[in-house]
C-alpha cells in the first residue's frame, strides 16, 4: 500500500467508527483536527469497518499465541509421564546432629585388591554436608554411615561430583574454603582459598573441563583443567562420555591419574552472587546477583569471559523487585528454557525462554557486553504461603530472609520448589499451576537430588534428617528391598568370579 494513502485511511476509519457508535462530540473535534487527511474521504472506498479490521487482528494474534504456546509446550515436555517421587520410603536421621544443607546420590566406588588384580565395586550411597562441617557417606541400602570427611572448617554449603568421574568430589563451605576430593580414598587432591567470604556455589560444568566456586565476597572464580594427578598433561577422561553408571570412569587401581585444575579467571560482581548454573552443552555460565534485575551470561566459549546482561523484567526496566535465587535449565531440550526462583513475597517463580535477541552489541576491553536484551516470560508461578511448625514464625518471615531452590523434573513436565519452610511443592508445566504439597519433613528442606536411574528423590533439611522418595506409593516399601537384593546378587556374582580365578 501506498505511504500516501495509509493516512487518510486511518483516518476515514476512524471517521467512520465515531459516526457510526455516535460519538458525535468526538467525531467534530476529530474532524476540526484532522480536517486535511479527511479530506479525500469521499475518494476512499472502505472494505471493512474498523471494528472488523481490530476483531481479525485480535484474532490472528490469538492464533499466533496459541501457535507459539503448542511450540513451547513440545519444546518443554519429553513425555506425557505424570509421576513423580513423592512418597516417602526411608527417611535417615541418624547421619548428622546438625542441619543438613546439601545432599547427593552418587554411585560411590570402592576399589580392592584381590587375588593380584583390582576389583571395582559401585554401591549407591547418599552423601550429606552439614553445618557439623562434615560430610557424611551413608549406604542407601542399609543406613550406615560408612565414611566421614572433615576437612572443611566451616558448614558445608555445596557439594558437586564430576559429571564422568564419580570419584571425584567438589565442596564448598562457609569457612571460604573448596576442596576436590577423591572419596574412594578420602584424600584432598586440591583445595582453593581463593574466597575470603562463604562460598554458596560451586559446580563441574558439564562436560567436566571447568569448576566454577561463587562466594558472598562478590567473586565468581573459574578454574580448567590442566593436567592430572600423575603428571600428564593430557586429557584423562573424555568429556562426552556418556553419563551413567555402566561407563563410569572411576579408577581400576589406585594409581589411575586424576585430574587437576588451575584458576585462570576471576570476575567480581557489585554484590553478592545468589545463583548460578551452566548451561547442558557447557557453553554458558549463567550468573543471578543481588541489587540486580539482570541474568548474567558469561560466554565460555571463548577466553575473553564475555558477560551478556540479560533483563528479567517483562518490561525491560531497571526496577529491582526481586533477586534470582536459583536458576535452572530445562533438562531435555538443550536448556531452551530457564526456571528462575525469587525472594518475591509471593513465591514468584518464572519460566523463560534462555536467550533473546540480542544486536548491535559492544564489548569493552574488560569482556563486558554493554547491550542487554529482556528475557522472554513464558509463565509465572505463584505460592504466598509459608507454613512452620512453630505458626509464630509464619506471620513474621520475609521470604527475603530464605532460600528457595528448584529441582526440574527429568521428563520437562514437573519441577520442585524448597527451601522456604517443610513442604515441597510441586508444580505443572502442562497447567501452569501448583499441583501438589509433598510434606514429611517437620522443619526447612534445604537440599534435593533426584537420581533419574532409580526414579528416586532425596531430600535433607533443617530437621536434621535425609528422606528418599518414590513414586509408587504401593511398592515404596518394596524398592530399597529389591536394590539391596541387586546389590547382593552382584556382590555374590563377583565372589563367584573371584574363586574361579587361576
């Protein structure tokens, strides 16, 4: 259409709309100021009114929403699976006598020698740190207790494995402190002081070449991998293999090399870093700070350590009304989407699409990209109720005071949200809406893993105990008995294995 006839267009449109509701007062005034553009009026032939025009817009642009919604919708869900753990089949309260503030279940090697050859067992086992400073290994098959590490001088805030070396463990505590460590043997192959404050964070990226450690000082410190413990400079594991327990690349013997890394970056915020999570194929590190309305996506794909500021505010302003407390990525589609936890009062949690479109972008000598580009809000989630024990407390907390953490579903259709008071919830990304309150702790859950092997969820909290959860309630009581059965028939197969040795 010609530019020179969309005005007289609006115009006759517009004309036409007053007359025929009657706005007569309004149409006079329009036409005192709109007298050049209407004119040609009379020349101008009208195919539809303006309220059919604005009623066929609104409806494509309801097609178009729903159009994106399905898309979204097959991008998020990897099933139509509506489990999920949420019954409880042991709970654990004998580890620790302190707060428990993080929990992990790994498939824990232990190495032997026997008849002049190494044999490596894996046995299931819950590893819990607390604020006792320790961190405890517990069988998940009978309850005990059977190692302790106490390095660390302060609560233990944080614990990751490597994502192929099952062996080797990353923690974090209060005292600033980190350590690796190989806990078939107990022994601290490194330890970092680099943090002069609590260390909140610290993760493997995925692909196992890069740890991360955030503390309340402000730092996000970056360390590589740059050779392993015998010496070698190579690379001793290789960083696609796939991750479960069948190609786990736990040491054969006690001298199979480890690897070691080297901090070759540190990036210091304006305040105090919350959150942070790597994206799955480990090519972003993706930070959420306090005082800020921005994400902050730093590029590791290169050396510079790039940071984009991406804006969570829907409408692209620089009003703090919230802090990102946990961030996690959608677990099936690549991270093509971003679970957000907030301190809002109203238990705000917010799903966005990872990136947006960000142009015309510059970087100064420091890595920092000056653009920013707003985040796209696919859905809000909401839940303003905090429950205590103690109901003198509920009237008084500020959720600015807690933790919430998030924990994805592994088949996209669910995530968990803790770490405000007892109960777990449960929320749907098919509707959108709070689905279930999982209760069975008695005081603040603080820490959650879910092994996607076994279909099994633990938790660990302020009551001091660890609970581990199924989803079938009716052979709940059954599961822990059937994996002890299969930990039995291996450990008879291997003895068979063993006396037929020549």
């Amino acid at each position: 259409m010609s530019p020179s006839i969309v005005i007289p267009l609006t115009h006759a449109l517009i004309s036409e709309f007053l007359e025929s509701n009657k706005y007569y007062n309004t149409l006079n005034e329009f036409r005192k100021e709109a007298k050049e553009g209407l004119e040609d009026k009379n020349k101008i032939q009208l195919d539809r009114p303006l309220l059919s025009i604005i009623q066929d817009y609104v409806k494509k642009e309801a097609e178009r929403l729903v159009s994106n919604e399905r898309k979204i919708d097959e991008d998020l869900y990897s099933s139509k699976d509506t489990s999920y753990p949420r019954y409880i089949c042991e709970t654990f309260s004998q580890i620790h006598n302190s707060n428990i503030l993080t929990i992990n279940l790994q498939n824990v090697a232990s190495s032997s020698y026997v008849d002049n050859d190494y044999e490596t067992t894996f046995s299931p086992t819950i590893i819990t740190g607390s604020a006792d400073k320790t961190i405890k290994f517990t069988s998940l098959l009978t309850g005990d207790t059977f190692n302790t590490f106490d390095y660390h001088k302060g609560g233990v805030l944080a614990i990751d494995f490597h994502p192929v070396r099952s062996n080797i463990m990353l923690s974090a505590s209060m005292d600033g402190s980190c350590a690796l460590t190989d806990v078939s043997t107990m022994d601290v192959k490194q330890a970092f002081k680099d943090h002069q404050k609590p260390v909140v964070r610290a993760k493997f990226s995925p692909d196992g070449s890069m740890i991360v450690t955030a503390g309340y000082d402000h730092s996000l410190n970056f360390y590589k991998m740059d050779g392993s413990s015998n010496g070698s400079g190579a690379n001793i594991f290789s960083p696609t293999t796939p991750h479960n327990s069948s190609n786990l690349l736990s040491p054969a013997t006690p001298s199979t090399p480890l690897p070691l890394y080297s901090k070759v970056h540190t990036i210091t915020f304006d305040s105090k870093i919350e959150s942070l999570c790597f994206l799955p194929n480990s090519s972003f590190l993706i930070v959420g700070i306090r005082e800020s309305c921005y994400l902050h996506y730093i590029n590791l794909q290169q050396d510079l350590f790039e940071i984009t500021k991406y804006n969570m505010n829907l409408n692209g302003d620089d009003w703090v009304s919230f802090t990102a407390m946990d961030i996690v990525p959608s677990p099936n589609n690549d991270g093509k989407y971003l679970l957000v936890s907030t301190d809002d009062e109203n238990g705000r949690i917010i799903l966005y699409k990872t990136f947006g479109d960000a142009t015309n972008a510059t970087t100064n000598g420091n890595g920092v990209n000056h653009s920013s580009t707003t985040l796209i809000q696919i859905a809000n989630f909401y839940d303003e109720f905090i429950t205590f024990s103690d109901d003198s407390y509920s009237s008084t907390l500020s959720r600015k005071l807690t933790n919430p953490r998030l924990l994805w579903h592994p088949s996209g259709n669910f995530f968990y949200s803790y770490g405000v008071d007892s109960i777990i919830r449960v929320y749907s990304l098919r509707t959108k809406k709070l689905v279930d309150q999982v209760k069975g702790h008695n005081d603040v859950v603080r820490g959650m893993w879910y092994d996607e092997d076994r279909d099994l969820l633990v938790t660990c909290g302020f009551d001091k105990s660890a609970k581990v959860w199924c989803s079938d309630e009716l052979s709940s009581r059954e599961l822990i008995k059937g994996l002890r059965s299969e930990e039995e028939e291996k450990i008879m197969m291997l003895g068979s294995r063993r006396n037929t040795i020549v």
